[in-house]
C-alpha cells in the first residue's frame, strides 16, 4: 500500500520540534519574597506549608528567624531578605514556608508567596548583575520574563552552606 506525501512526512518527523530539543529547560520553584521574585531548581524543595509558631533562638544571626515543628522535625527557618541583606520578611497570614533537604539537612525559609512551578530554558539564564553586591554570589543567575520581570534564580545549596557556616560560628 502506497503512502500519501500527508503520511511520509508525518512518519518522517521528529518526536519533538527541533528548536525545542535544542533549547533545554530546567523547571524552578518561583516565590516572592518582599520586592524580589527568587526561583530555586524544584529538585530541591521538598514542600510549601503554611508557616507554624516560630520558636526565636538566642544569640542566633538576624537572619536565622528561630525554629519551626514540622512533621516532627525541628526545622531552622530563614529569611532570605534578611540573609540576601534585601531587608526584613513580615510574615502575615499569607506567608508560606517552603522546605528544602539538601543531604542531611532540612531547611524552611519564608515566602510572601508562592507562585508555583515554572520552566526556564538554559539559554534565557544571564549571569547576575555586578550591582547585586553580596547577593551575586548566591546566584546562579537572572531571567527576563514577561511574567515576572527579573526573575533570580538563587542557588539554595550555596546559601544552605554559608548560612550553616554563619549560624555555627557565632
């Protein structure tokens, strides 16, 4: 049976188009933090929940918030602001707290709020801007979106290590 010119294209055809195979994405965890729209890879955020009674801790750095119960875990929470030295989270009725493991540790740091799951193609990624000062060095990089407008793409195991470096040496 012979085929149609309709059918020996279809049967010839790539699965997927080949500007899309080219251009590989990797999928973030998108939040908002006051000002900032951060996005972290979503292989590291184990799950958001609604934010608990924080436990203070003394003598702790000002960016370490306290301590939350999670599951029966005893979580250590962060505040990106005041980590990235962006200014101070107040957290409200809409806060959330998204959870990372990163090897034995997990992590819970505070969100304004949660936008979701988001794909970035690699090539989009611009390295951070020379004005970020110490922020930069926890950046994997920034996107320009329509959606968000910058969009930064924090590197959450890079800033896991230095707030555990920061809290143990005081």
């Amino acid at each position: 049976m012979e085929q149609t010119p309709l059918q020996r294209a279809l049967a010839s055809a790539p699965e997927r188009s080949v500007e899309q195979a080219a251009q590989p994405d990797e999928e973030y965890f998108i939040v908002r933090v006051g000002e900032l729209t951060l996005g972290v890879r979503s292989d590291l955020v184990r799950e958001v929940t609604r934010m608990g009674p924080v436990t203070p801790l003394p003598r702790a750095p000002s960016f370490l918030l306290g301590v939350v119960g999670h599951r029966g875990e005893v979580v250590p929470l962060i505040d990106l602001l005041r980590f990235l030295g962006q200014g101070e989270s107040k957290a409200g009725a809409r806060s959330r707290l998204f959870l990372s493991e990163q090897g034995d540790y997990v992590v819970g740091f505070l969100a304004d709020q949660v936008i979701g799951l988001r794909r970035v193609f690699v090539a989009d990624k611009l390295a951070p801007p020379a004005g970020m000062g110490t922020t930069a060095e926890f950046l994997e990089g920034v996107v320009q979106s329509r959606e968000f407008g910058t969009l930064s793409l924090l590197n959450l195991s890079r800033v896991v290590q230095a707030a555990r470096q920061k809290a143990l040496a005081r």
